[in-house]
C-alpha cells in the first residue's frame, strides 16, 4: 500500500484549478481537520483522493448525486472519508487503528452528521462513488480494496438492526406504557407515531447492544439477535413496575405457557417467537451474567425474592436483580451502559447503534424514521423474499439502488406478508426441529452407499465434511479481535456459535448426500457410485450449498455468500450444478430455502459463472476446442482447487478427531480426483469406460433443435444423473452421440441460461 505519511502531506495548490476547486478543497480540508481532527496520515490520504475525484462535483457530471453541487460535494466528501477510515483500519497496522479510534473517534455517523447527510442517501450514492473512485483506491490501497472495504456489510449490519429495532419497538409498545404513565384503567392518549422516550424503553435497549458487545460481539446475524433481544424482553418483563406493564399476564397470546405456580415465562416467548427454550436459557445466562459485572448488581434466585413484578410468574430457575428497575438505580444504570458502550464504539465502532432509540432524523432519513425501516435502505421488495440472503438483497456494493414499486407492500397483502423476523425464525425452526435431531455422521444407508463404492470412502467423506466446515465456520478466526470491555465471554460464545452452525450444515449435507445417492442409485441401477462419491468438487459443492443454507437461515451478517465458494475452492459454475438437485432432494425445505437457493442460482448463471477463474472456461476448452487459445489468452482459466491437507493447514487444524486415511488409499485418492477433472487439468486424456446410461432427452444440446420449448420440456424429464455433471470434461457423455461430459455440461448449462431469460421475458410480458 502506498504510504502517505505526515512528513510527505500532499500539498494543495490552490492556483492549479480554479476558484471553484479551490473553495472545494478548502471546505474538505477545514472539514478534516477543524470538524474531524483526523491525524495527519489519514488528513493527507483524505486529500489525495478527494483531489483525484472532485472532478464528480462537476456540473456535467452526473456520476454521484442526482442534486445541486454543493449536495454532490458532501456525498463526495463523506464517501473519501469512510473509505480512508476504513482502508486504513484493516492495513492491520496497529498505530493507525489507534489515531483512528481517539477520543473523537472516526465512525461513519460522526462523518455523516458532519456532512449532514443520513444513512438512506449514504447507501443510495456509495455504488456510483464506489465504480468512479475505484482505480483511484485499487492504485492507493491495492487490488482488494473493495473487499475491505466491507460496504456490503455495514449495508446488511443496518438491515438487520432496522429488523430488530421495528420488533423491540412493537413488542414493548405491546407489552408496557411508552410514557413514564402508569396503566391503570385509564389508557393514556398515545398517538400512531408515538414517543419511545421512557428510560425503560432505552434501558432495554442499551442492554441489547452491550449483549450484542461482550457476548454477540462477531456473531451478527438476525437469529441470534433476536433471541438476544427475547432475553431483554424477559429482564423487562420481570422488573418493571406492575403499573407500567399495558399487558396482563394473563394474556394467552403472549403468555400461552402457564402451570400452578404462574406462567412460565421463558417458553411462553419461546412460543411466541418460535425460538428454543434451550437457547433462551442459554441467552439469559449471558444477559444474567452481564447485569451483574456491567451494572454491579447482585443476582438473587427470583423463587425467593418478593416483588410485585413477580406476582403470577413462576419463578423457578429465574434471576432477579432487587432495584434494577427503581428509580435511584435507572438513572446510574443507564449512564453505566452508555458509558460502556462509548468505550466499545471508539475501540471499533463504523455505526452508533443508539440512533435507533434516539429517533435521530438526520441520520436515519425521514422514510426510515416514519416505519418504512430496510425496505428503503435496501430498495428490494421483501414480500416476495422475505428469507432472502444479504447476497440477494444487495448483490454488491456496484448494484444500483432501486426503490420498491408504489404499493407493493399495501392493503390486505402487507398485513399478511411476514416480517424478516418472522420468516427468519420460522425457518430458523425448521432447521432446530428437521435438521439438528439428525446424527452428525453418515446414516446406516449412507454408510452403504459409502461402502459399496471400489472402496470404503467413509473416512474421507467424514474428513473432509469436518476440514471443509471447519474453513467455513472457524472457530479461532472469530475471536480474532480484541475483547471490549471486562467480559471475556466473547471467544466462548463465537465458538459455541460456530459450533452449532458447523453442525448444522453438517447434518443437513449428509440428510441430503443420503437423498441424492438413493436417486442416483435408483437411475442408474446400480449400489456402486464410486465416481460420484469420490468426487472431491461434488462433495464440496454440497457442502458449500448446506452452509449457505445455514447462514441464510440465520441472515449472517459477517458471511455473506460468495465467502461459501472462497473457503472451499470451488467457483460458482460448479456450485450451478447442485443447487436444482439440492432443492429437489430435500422435501422439508422451507419455501423460503428454496427461493434462497433459486434466487441464488440465478445470480450465478446471469453473471458469476462468467467471470475470470470460473471453471466453466475449463470446460469450454474441450466442449468448444476453438475458443481455447483465446480463453487461454485471456487468462479465464480456473485454477485447480486447493487440497484439502493446503485447507487443513491454512485453518491450522490439528489431525487429532479426523478419521485418518491410509496411505494406499491417499494415493487412490488423488487418482481418483485427477479422473474426476477435480485436480488435473480438464483437457488431459481419459480413457476410462463409463457404463451409465440416462436418458438422452435431458442431455440435448439446446442449440441444435429445441430453445424455446427447452424450458416447457425440463419438467417432464427425467433428473440426469450427478456423476455425468461431475465427470471429467474429456470422458464420453453417458448420453452418447460422440459427445463428451463437457459438451454434454456446457449444453445443459445454457438451456439453463436460455431458461432464466425466457422466464424473465414471460414476467416482464404479463406485467406489460
């Protein structure tokens, strides 16, 4: 990276560029150093780039912001900043992470407050600023730089909390007064947009975020957040006063779990929010355990406590905290908490979570701030994908932001729609109560399968399920950062995370691996798939399909796809090729799941299949033998994928719990994987003989007789099997006419191209 330093400050030459210029750049300096104080490496970095793209501010120019000139120079302005603040910050070099998180921290809200803009507009211009600024960037901070720069993520990071903020709000507004009125038989005057200024309403809040610090602190997902928000829910339930609560406790709809000795709390909201009681409890024991070191109270057995709040709640196997709610402790608790959560924003802090409390129109924008929450940050229409990963709702940061069709979310239709909550726990439950029962090793079927290969495979199917997983969901890695504050439960907590996720996909990978074998063996007649079950990219693909799955189910907000394809070193082109079996195969899958992995499968083939390093240039090479020297000079080529030892030992995992590999069978292994196409180059020779046999229909080449009536037809036919999918490209295709695996693969491929565009020219016919 090319190091701006103070003794080298880019000097500015106010006679170079006219008067106009001149008074921009004086603005954004005195903007730098009087409003920010930035020192004096990221003042001079600032400067530079500001001077390299305040051509944007032009008048003919059109490229950010669709206003005046002066609202181009502060979206302009803004953009450099957080792109220094954050390019910096992820150098790894420690001294300017610490000039950067100073008293008078850099983080974005500061810098948008400052260039008075929010955060809706912010995001709507980043793209356009992104695309212009990026030679500008790649030639100061190198060829990633827009991956560190991590918009996409902060983009979803304030998705999910608009999410859990619209629930927080709803559900006390539900359950207490919002003003310091108690209840009683008159109901205060509250209007449709009324005031959540109670300090219990902020306390419950603040007590979110700094579980969300200490304990959530890498684990940033929608799930997770939610539930740490239900714990919350269950400490406020407990503490306020009586006459504060707008809700009996009588009420079924909330409080459906009820014994002799009064409601059952904890999986009263277990079953209003579909989530597990194991989890909950396991939550309030960080809420518990955090009251009590940040606030300094002292935790009693709620069974031998009296206080009115307890009243018709049993309590056995509950905490309480005598005065947490009074009026001589709110105050100081309050003040502790912002107190702590100031000292974790300046460590490492880009968004001041406590604007959503705040009601802070300047920041949030007014159509946030009136109820239209991520809808508007994100401009997609969640009715129709209300599960939908961060990938799909915002492809990335070069994606134009759209703005949801007038009505689309209005009358009968926007009541009954789920919320991103709901959905995401609906289906969050789907995989606590399908998935997570399953064994985590191959089924007695499986494991037939497995065995009536030329060889046992068992072991290597074990290890490397365990190696690849462990890639995709580390444990070390999360606990990367330094802890905030006193509590060192944030390593525990990421890696019980990790943990369960790893778990997750695991069983999921081998309910579905166990479906397809089945299908496999039914059409081809045959017990013996040895040359699908060796196949190293197949398993792979399957085992990045149930990870995205998993982190789908949760909305992850750190892990957003293609990170499935990076960690297990595959491309997308082949992760194509199991996504319509994947679905297929499962038939618990949520409808949600599905539109995940069909929207997911669409983004592939319409643009990450064709990018350089794809495999399918691979399979072009000997599908179509012309365009090799040119997809050779261009350098498309994908590189062979990483081994899984170069995995194993890029993650640092220890051979201690895998399931060990005799040498012989190593050695059959890398064959095998060199047959398959896995490791070898594609155009080397293959002799072997393959005696499947499918039907020839589903094979035909969509360009020979058939484009149109491709998509009509795909239903009636048969599923083609999986080991010519992932057979070597050069081996003669099972379907016969002197094609091969290639030729056969790269037709298939653009049926389903040719499919997608036609499906789209239907939807856009009927909407016309």
């Amino acid at each position: 990276m090319e190091d701006i330093s103070s003794s080298t400050a880019v000097s500015i030459d106010l006679q170079s560029d006219g008067g106009q210029n001149d008074a921009i750049e004086v603005r954004f300096m005195a903007l730098c150093k009087s409003a920010l104080s930035l020192e004096e490496n990221a003042y001079a970095q600032a400067i530079k780039i500001f001077k390299e793209t305040k051509y944007l501010t032009s008048s003919n120019t059109s490229a950010v912001g669709s206003g005046t000139p002066e609202e181009i120079e502060r979206f302009l302005s803004a953009f450099v900043l957080y792109s220094v603040k954050r390019l910096l910050e992820s150098t790894g070099d420690k001294e300017h992470r610490e000039q950067l998180s100073h008293d008078n921290g850099l983080t974005l809200c500061r810098i948008l407050r400052s260039v008075k803009l929010n955060f809706l507009d912010f995001f709507k211009e980043l793209p356009q600023f992104v695309v212009k600024a990026g030679p500008v960037l790649c030639n100061l901070y190198g060829a990633d730089w827009e991956k560190r720069l991590e918009v996409l993520i902060l983009k979803i990071n304030m998705c999910v909390l608009f999410d859990v903020n619209r629930h927080y709000k709803r559900a006390y507004q539900e359950l207490f007064w919002a003003n310091d009125t108690s209840g009683g038989d008159k109901e205060p005057p509250v209007s449709s947009t009324m005031s959540f200024s109670s300090d219990f309403y902020r306390f419950g809040w603040l007590l979110f975020l700094s579980l969300r610090v200490h304990a959530l602190s890498h684990v940033k997902d929608l799930v997770t957040s939610i539930n740490g928000l239900i714990s919350v829910l269950a400490i406020l339930i407990m503490h306020l006063p009586v006459q504060f609560r707008k809700l009996s406790l009588k009420d079924e709809g909330w409080f459906a779990k009820r014994g002799e000795k009064g409601v059952h709390l904890l999986a009263s909201l277990c079953q209003k929010y579909d989530t597990s009681e194991d989890v909950l409890k396991q939550m309030m024991e960080k809420t518990n355990s955090l009251i009590a070191e940040i606030l300094k109270v002292q935790p009693q057995v709620a069974s031998e406590c009296e206080s009115e709040s307890l009243i018709d709640i049993d309590t056995e196997g509950l905490i309480y905290y005598k005065g947490l709610m009074e009026e001589s402790c709110l105050k100081t608790s309050l003040n502790t908490l912002e107190k702590d959560y100031n000292e974790a924003l300046h460590q490492n802090g880009d968004l001041d979570e406590r604007i959503f409390i705040d009601e802070d129109d300047s920041l949030l924008g007014s159509g946030i701030a009136s109820g239209s929450t991520s809808d508007n940050l994100t401009g997609t229409k969640r009715k129709f994908d209300p599960i939908s990963s961060p990938a799909r709702m915002m492809t990335s940061p070069l994606s134009p932001f759209r703005s949801p069709p007038p009505g689309s979310l209005s009358g009968a239709v926007s009541r009954m729609a789920p919320t991103p909550v709901t959905a995401a726990m609906t289906t969050a439950k789907w995989l606590r109560t399908v998935v997570s029962p399953l064994v985590p090793n191959p089924s007695p079927k499986l494991g037939r399968f497995l065995a009536s290969c030329d060889r046992d495979v068992t072991n290597e199917v074990v290890r490397r399920a365990l190696i690849i997983l462990e890639a995709i969901f580390p444990s070390s890695a999360l606990g990367e950062r330094c802890l905030t504050g006193n509590l060192q439960t944030t390593n525990l907590m990421d890696n019980i995370w990790a943990e369960q996720r790893r778990l997750e996909a695991l069983k999921l990978y081998y309910r579905v691996l166990e479906a397809m074998c089945t299908a496999e063996a039914q059409i081809l007649h045959v017990a013996n798939l040895t040359s699908l079950l060796t196949n190293e990219r197949f398993h792979r693909c399957m085992l990045a399909c149930s990870a995205e799955l998993v982190l789908a189910t949760h909305k992850t907000v750190t892990m957003l796809f293609p990170a499935v394809l990076e960690r297990t070193g595959i491309t997308a082109f082949d992760l194509s090729k199991v996504i319509e079996g994947f679905v297929r195969h499962e038939d618990s899958l949520p409808r949600e799941l599905r539109r995940h992995l069909n929207s997911l499968e669409e983004r592939l083939l319409e643009s990450m299949v064709w990018e350089k390093g794809s495999s399918l240039y691979n399979s072009l090479t000997v599908a179509r033998p012309g365009l090799s020297a040119e997809i050779s000079r261009l350098g498309l080529l994908a590189e062979p994928m990483p081994s899984l030892d170069a995995i194993a030992i890029h993650m640092n995992l220890s051979s201690a719990g895998l399931p060990p590999i005799p040498p012989s069978q190593k050695h059959e292994s890398s064959a095998v994987s060199g047959q398959n196409g896995d490791i070898m180059s594609p155009k080397r020779p293959c002799t072997e003989y393959m005696s499947v046999l499918v039907e020839r229909n589903s094979f035909t080449s969509p360009v020979k007789d058939r484009l149109l009536a491709l998509t009509n037809l795909k239903s009636k036919l048969p599923p083609p099997a999986l080991q010519s999918a992932f057979a070597s490209p050069t081996r003669p295709s099972p379907g016969g006419g002197g094609e091969t695996c290639a030729e056969t693969g790269i037709d298939i491929f653009f049926g389903k191209v040719i499919g997608t565009y036609l499906s789209l020219f239907r939807l856009l016919n009927r909407s016309t």
